[in-house]
C-alpha cells in the first residue's frame, strides 16, 4: 500500500503560503493606499487650521489696522505657493467698470502646481476654499456685505513682496510675512441700475463662489449669476442704492 500523505501535506502547504502570499499582498495594496489616503487628509485637515490662522491675520490687516502680520505653517511633505493672480471687477450693466482688483492665491497642497492643486486648502480675495477631486467648498466666506441699501466689496490683494511666485515644499516649517500695503476706497457710487461683479478663478473654485454669490444674493432685487462655461469666470448681477468698492493691498514673503 502507497502512503501519499506527504503528497497530501505538501499540496496543503502550497495552498496555504499562496493564499497568505495573495492576502499579504492585497492588504500591501489596499492597505497602503488607504494610509496613504488617510494621511493626506490629515495633512490637509491641518493646512486648513493654518489657514484659518493666516486668513485672520489677513482680516487684521486689512480691517484691524495691524501694520504686520507672521503665520506660521508645517509643510510636511506639501507645497506651499504663492502662485498665479486672480481678477475680480465691479461693473454697471451699461459697461462702465467701477473697480477692478488683482491678486495672488495662496494655495496649500498634497500635489499640483501654481494655484491647480488636486487636493488642498486655497485662500484668494479673503475666502478660504477646502479643494478635493471632487471640487471645492468655501470654508471661510470674503468681507463682503451685500444689500439692496448698502453693498460693500472689500477686497482683500495679496502681492508678492519679492515680485514673483513663491513655492516652498519638504517637510519644513515655513514663515508666511504679510505687511499691510495700503487700503483705498476704488469707487462710491449710487447705481441708477444693475451691478455686476466678476471673479476670474481657477475652474474648481468658480462653482464655491456661484454658491457663495447665489447665497448671499437671494432675495435681492435683479439677482441673478451666468452659468459657468468650465474658464473660471464668475458673473453675478444684482441691484443696490449705495456701492462702495474697497481694496486693501498686503504684501507676502514665504520664507
């Protein structure tokens, strides 16, 4: 009689160090993936907490009258940059522009270049955008105050102090400087008809400022936003008695 249990025992073992091979190698990939997730997350959740720190000190600045301003942010592993400038201008519905603003973004992030990041926290003319894959969402809306009586655009400009972008990326922790510039007041005028106000962005946050417009517009006599055609380019119209444009211009060095 032919023992073939050592066959047997053999057979098992293949079986089973190929079935842990194949799950060892499965959790590796799914595993890792999912921390890989997890961790960005967590470092965008914490660019976000310094951005609320930064926008503050931007609101001192510009509404507090602090002449300077230090926020301090930990990259690890992300970039930090002072990237490409955004336009927003006030117009009345027979063309006449009665103020325009430019400034650069400061956008935080896993990856991406300039102000296109795939996920990350963006801050332009005072607002506070959370970006994803997905989109973006507005976490912290501009000092702006609309109403049919009284509408007041102030728009916060950041400017580099060095003339150019900046970028900054490791696992450093960086020094962003703000030193206020100057404010002025670009028009007071008393619209005998519609207002019009534009903000050319990068395409993912266009959809974050139609809903902030939209929200803050409801109600208001003539108000009303174009559909997005996918440029970054924002229009909304409305109708108000008194308008007063406001641009309060801050100068950054990341360092």
């Amino acid at each position: 009689m032919i023992d073939e249990r050592a066959v047997s025992d053999v057979l098992s073992f293949v079986l089973v160090f190929s079935l842990i091979t194949a799950s060892v190698g499965l959790v590796t990939v799914v595993g890792l993936g999912s921390l890989q997730d997890a961790r960005n997350a967590e470092r965008i959740d914490n660019g976000e907490r310094a951005f609320e720190v930064f926008a503050d000190n931007q609101r001192d600045i510009a509404h507090g009258g602090a002449p300077s301003r230090a926020t301090e942010i930990k990259l690890a592993e992300t970039t930090l940059t002072l990237g490409a400038t955004s336009d927003a201008n006030v117009s009345l519905s027979d063309g006449t522009t009665v103020g325009s603003a430019q400034s650069r973004a400061v956008a935080f992030g896993t990856s991406g270049d300039g102000n296109d990041l795939s996920r990350g926290v963006v801050y332009e003319f005072g607002a506070v955008f959370r970006v994803d894959r997905g989109g973006a969402a507005m976490r912290r809306a501009p000092p702006f105050r609309f109403d049919e009586n009284r509408t007041v655009l102030h728009y916060t400009t950041l400017e580099s102090a060095t003339g150019t972008a900046q970028r900054r990326s490791g696992s450093t922790t960086v020094l962003i400087r703000s030193v206020r510039g100057g404010t002025a007041v670009v028009s007071h005028t008393q619209p005998s008809n519609q207002v019009t106000v534009v903000v050319e962005t990068e395409p993912r946050r266009a959809e974050a400022w139609k809903r902030y417009f939209e929200t803050q517009l409801e109600g208001m006599a003539g108000a009303s936003c174009d559909p997005l055609d996918g440029s970054g380019t924002v229009s909304c119209s409305f109708e108000t008695d008194n308008l007063h444009v406001v641009k309060t211009t801050i100068r950054v060095r990341i360092s």
